[in-house]
C-alpha cells in the first residue's frame, strides 16, 4: 500500500507537470527584444527594503490574507541636475539622495504624509506633492530643511491665479496636482487639469501651454485615433488569464512646441514614419511622453500579453508585471530604438521611469529583497 502511495503522488506530480506545460504552450509568447536595445543597462547601486537611513520602506501583503492589499514602496524619485538620485520613500516619510554608486548624501527632516509627486530644481531644492486628498505641496532645500515661507509664496500665488480666474468664469477650485517639473531656470510647474507656471521667485502663477524641457520652450501632446483597437491579455503569477479588454494599438501623437509665451515653435508626429516590426511587437501605448533637452521623446509601450512575475514564491500578492518597451524618437518624431525593457512596479500608481536631459533613462528595477536603479546610457 505504501508503494501504490508512492506510485500515485508521482503520478499527480508529473500530470501536473504536463498541464503546466500544455498551458505556457498555449499561451501567448512575448517578443524578445532584448538584443535590439540600444545600450546595455546597468544598476547605479541597490537599496535594501527596510526602515534604515539606507534603505526604503516596502509594504508587503501577507500571503494568507483574504484581503492583502496592493504592495507599497518607493512612490516616486528623480534625477538632480548633478546625477544624484532622489528616492521618495513613501512608506518611511522620507525623500532620500544618493550618490550614483548608492551612499546616502541627505534625507528630509520630519516625517512626509504620503508622496504622490516630485521634483527637483538646479539649486537642488525638493518639490513635493504630499498628503492623501489636500495636494499640498511641500519645499525642501538641498540638505532637506523644509521652506515653509516658499510654501507659503506658492499657495498664495495659485490662490491669486485662481481669484483672478473666477472673475472671468473659469474656477480652479477643483484643480487637482498630479505632477511637478521644473525648467532648467528655476520656474515651477504644476501639472493637473491645467499647467500652472510659478516663476523663480515664486510670486506669480500663470496658466501655460505645456511642459518644460528646455529654458525657453515648452512642449504637449494629443493622442490621434489608432490605427487598431486589439485585445490586450493579463496573466497572473500563476499563468492565468486574469483580465483582458480592448486596448489602443499603434497610436501616434502629435507633439506642439511653444515658446513661453504661448506661441507655436512647430509640430511633429510621433513616429513620423511607417511603423517599424520593432514598434509593431509593442504596439499597445501605457505612458505619458517624456521629452529630453535634446529635443528626444520617449513612450512607454507593452506587447498584447503581459504576467504578472512573482517576486517572491510563496507570495503571490508581491509580483511585477513583464514588460514594458521605452522606445525613443528624436526631434524630428523619426523612431531611433529600443532604450529599455522594464518589469513594472509593484505599485500600480508609483512613477519609475525618469529620463535626464542628456537622454540617459532610468528606472525602478523591484526585486525580492530590494530595489535596484538602473540606467539606461544615451548611446
């Protein structure tokens, strides 16, 4: 009877083993398009998750809970105008500066409720869009000194625009912040239902058309219909189809540059010409449009199918989700390559992918036990 015991947990053994494998060849293959990126990437430096000085906080769900909840780590980070990484790490109320080969440099004093956005200017000074629901927005300087008195020339700079707006029928009483940039002269722009720029010395808010990317240009986009609507598949940790819908593929865009004054410089079609076979593997658009100071675009784009790749095996609730394509155009909207392949956050609402203005991007790269910035060098 123990033999037969034997004999039959073999067999459950290797028929599970046949349904895997009739399941992932029957399941959708992603294109390998590794051997067509650009540059090779590299990891800047590694951060272990953990409430250290060194380290970023990461929540993760427990394995057995019915309601785990979603993972949360690092909710965003930047690049300084020195190359230094800035990490907002949420989960431990800090925003964090390292050098590029990952010694700790400076954290924010006190603790920061929530970091849903950031950024930092030349001087160094940290922008942060913090709270739950209030979208206040917080100033640090560079050794992470908190500015309230430029918080305070902010707030009362919007709350003037938005005065004056109403006596002519428009409100921004509901504007909602969901970004910040800065241009390579100090002005400040905040990023929702509409731009608002607040000059250098932070006395004046003003509507304008755009993003920065340079000094004195600004730049936005609009999506054009697609070429195709497809279905887009999502498979789970353990290879099941999970959701599917109908998604955009092959959309181009059109790109407006303008002066600050609210002129048009030109327009451009991103990608100018025919789509390549490259492009035509990752046709589905995830992403906003990310410009350089040379004047280069960059999109994140996915395949059809996407998993969900387990990050730890006992745990099927801590996963990164396989893979995104960072394609770049150049000023022209013509298609230059393949920069980087990239497993997702964890986080469905945290920002990972940055570009400097010399076009080297970088990204969040979530691992079991830690996290690693990595770089993707202009070629």
């Amino acid at each position: 009877m123990k033999d037969w015991a034997y004999v039959r947990i073999f067999i459950m053994l290797v028929t599970s083993m046949l349904i895997v494998s009739i399941i992932a060849a029957y399941l959708p293959q992603q294109p390998d398009l590794s051997i067509h990126i650009l540059t090779k990437p590299k990891v800047l430096f590694s951060l272990q998750y953990g409430e250290g000085d060194s380290q970023v906080g990461m929540f993760i769900p427990h394995p057995a809970a019915e309601e785990a909840g979603e993972p949360m780590g690092p909710s965003d980070f930047a690049v300084g105008a020195d190359g230094c990484i800035y990490i907002g790490d949420e989960q431990n109320g800090k925003v964090k500066k390292f050098s590029r080969n990952g010694k700790l440099l400076m954290m924010t004093e006190g603790c920061i409720d929530g970091i849903s956005g950031m950024t930092v200017d030349r001087q160094g000074k940290i922008y942060i869009i913090h709270g739950a629901l209030s979208n206040e927005i917080a100033v640090y300087d560079p050794k992470g000194k908190r500015m309230p008195e430029i918080e305070k020339k902010i707030k009362n700079a919007i709350k003037r625009l938005k005065e004056k707006l109403m006596t002519i029928q428009h409100n921004l009483e509901d504007l909602d912040i969901g970004d910040l940039k800065c241009d390579s002269i100090g002005n400040l722009y905040l990023i929702g239902q509409s731009i608002i720029k607040i000059d250098t010395k932070f006395e004046r808010a003003q509507v304008v058309k755009g993003y920065p990317y340079i000094s004195n240009l600004l730049y936005s986009y609009q999506l054009l219909p697609p070429e195709r609507r497809i279905k887009s598949l999502v498979y789970d940790v353990k290879g099941s189809l999970v959701n599917y819908f109908l998604a955009n593929a092959l959309q181009r865009a059109e790109v407006t540059i303008y002066k600050f004054d609210g002129s048009v410089v030109r327009k451009l079609i991103i990608p100018k010409d025919e789509w390549s076979e490259l492009e035509k593997s990752v046709p589905i658009g995830v992403s906003d449009i990310i410009c350089d100071e040379r004047g280069h675009f960059y999109t994140l784009m996915s395949p059809i199918a996407v998993y969900h790749l387990p990050l730890r095996s006992d745990n099927p609730y801590f996963f990164v989700v396989s893979y995104y394509v960072v394609l770049e155009y150049d000023e022209e909207g013509k298609f230059v390559g393949i920069r980087a392949i990239i497993n997702g956050s964890p986080m469905p609402s945290a920002h990972w992918l940055e570009v400097d203005m010399h076009g080297n991007v970088y990204w969040l790269e979530f691992k079991s036990n830690h996290v690693d910035v990595m770089i993707a060098p202009t070629p």
